[in-house]
C-alpha cells in the first residue's frame, strides 16, 4: 500500500469517526455562520439578518462544501453552541476537500481550536468528540507539506491544549 493511499485511508477513517462522535449535535439556539458572517462584515446583531440569509441545515452533516467555502472565515465569530455544532463539518471538509481546494478553511479552523476561549467552550464536548477532535489535529500537524498553516497551528494546538485527549 503507497503512503498515498495509507494517507487516504486514515482520513476516510477519521472522518468517519468525527461523524459518528459528533452524530446528532444540535446547534439549537447558536449563532449560525450567516449570521457570523453579518457580523464579522456589517457589526450588526445576528437577528437583523436579512430573509434568505438565515442557514436553514438541521443537521452539521448537510453544511455543504460550497457554504463552508464561502464562509470559511466565519467560524471566528460563531458562539460557542454554533462553534461546537460547525466543528465536526470544518473537520470533515478538511479532511475530505482540504487538499483539493485553494479554501483556508482548514487553517481557520486549526487556530480557532488554539484560542483558549474555545478550549474552554470544547469543555462541552463528550469524550468521544474531544478524542476525535485531537485525532483530527494530529492527523493534521504530521501532514505539514499537505496542510501548510493548519498543521502549524494544528501541532501548537495540540501542544496547548488537546493532546490529553489522545490517551
């Protein structure tokens, strides 16, 4: 078996595990990109959003490619709720589009798991989800030729904060 393909099956083998970790999470009353976006662009308050602009997903699963594309950056500024809820998707876009596309959503979502207001929101997650999450990022930062900045920020992350969750 090439690296190659070993490296395809360990991604397809994490994705799957971030899937079943996070099944079923909810993003209930937090914030959605779109409206992440609205504030990181205009300052405004999330329900003066305009019709149409509201993310009309019930499940993490149905974010497509396209919206986490276009919103990549908007992760900074979901709350925490909608950061937990959003996590698993930018993980598995990573992880399954990451290397084809020019998106820095993969960055964007390592240096948000490095701000230490979001380790302390990931207090929230399960066992399972936090051991899928350090897998994620340490998948990551051994893939620095692969993923540039993320696994830069992948590896300090680890470092800081998510590494005690491998055991």
């Amino acid at each position: 078996m090439t690296e190659e393909k070993t490296g395809d099956a360990l991604r397809n083998e994490l994705a799957a595990e971030i899937e079943q970790a996070f099944d079923g999470v909810k993003r209930e009353d937090g914030t959605t990109l779109q409206a992440a976006r609205v504030l990181d662009d205009y300052g405004s308050r999330p329900d003066q959003l305009e019709p149409g602009q509201a993310d009309t997903q019930d499940r993490w699963q149905d974010i497509s490619r396209d919206t986490i594309e276009e919103l990549y950056d908007a992760v900074a500024f979901l709350d925490a709720k909608g950061f937990c809820y959003y996590l698993p998707a930018y993980m598995v876009w990573t992880l399954r589009c990451g290397l084809e596309s020019d998106c820095p959503a993969a960055a964007c979502v390592t240096q948000e798991l490095l701000r230490p207001d979001r380790q302390k929101e990931a207090e929230s997650l399960t066992p399972d989800q936090l051991r899928a999450t350090a897998r994620f990022l340490e998948f990551v930062s051994q893939r620095d030729e692969a993923y540039g900045q993320a696994a830069v920020s992948a590896g300090d992350a680890l470092e800081r904060h998510w590494g005690r969750h491998l055991a």
